[in-house]
C-alpha cells in the first residue's frame, strides 16, 4: 500500500513511518523540513497515487488558541483527499 504521512518528521509521526514501512507499506513521508515539504493545503496535489493518507500533526505549541488552525488544517486535509479521490 502506499501511505502519504503528513507530520512524518515528528516524535509520533517518526515512529509511525518506522512501523508502516516494518510491515512492508511504501510511505511518502510530508513535513515542513523534508525531506519531502509541503502541508495539508497541499493534501491534493501530494495524494495523486497514494492509497491512503494518515497525519500525524500537531496543534501549534506557541501558546496561541490551537483550535482555529489545527481545524483549518484537518480541513484542509480532508478536502484535499476528496479532492483527489485517494481512499475513496
């Protein structure tokens, strides 16, 4: 199966990589440092081809109200998945 992972380079989002690429799945790995960038917003363009998709983001840590932005985020996921018809 081949898996776009959103958060890919995070403490969580490591350690799913590691244990869906174990049982043999092909995972594009999406973070805001590489070694693939790009962000949910971007969810349509980055699942042409993917099976599924699975996120392991985070809401900001900066203090700020994590609700408005963590929404938009997830949002913006989903409507990019419709959008490309990847698990669907």
């Amino acid at each position: 199966m081949k898996i776009l992972l959103f958060g890919a380079t995070g403490m969580v989002g490591s350690r799913i990589a590691t244990e869906l690429r174990d049982r043999g799945h092909e995972v594009t790995g999406i973070s805001r440092k590489g070694p693939v960038k790009g962000d949910v917003h971007d969810t349509a363009a980055l699942a042409e081809g993917h099976d599924a998709i699975v996120s392991a983001i985070a809401p900001p840590r900066d203090g700020s109200d994590p609700e408005p932005p963590f929404l938009a985020a997830y949002r913006a996921l989903v409507d990019g998945a419709r959008a490309s018809g990847c698990g669907g």
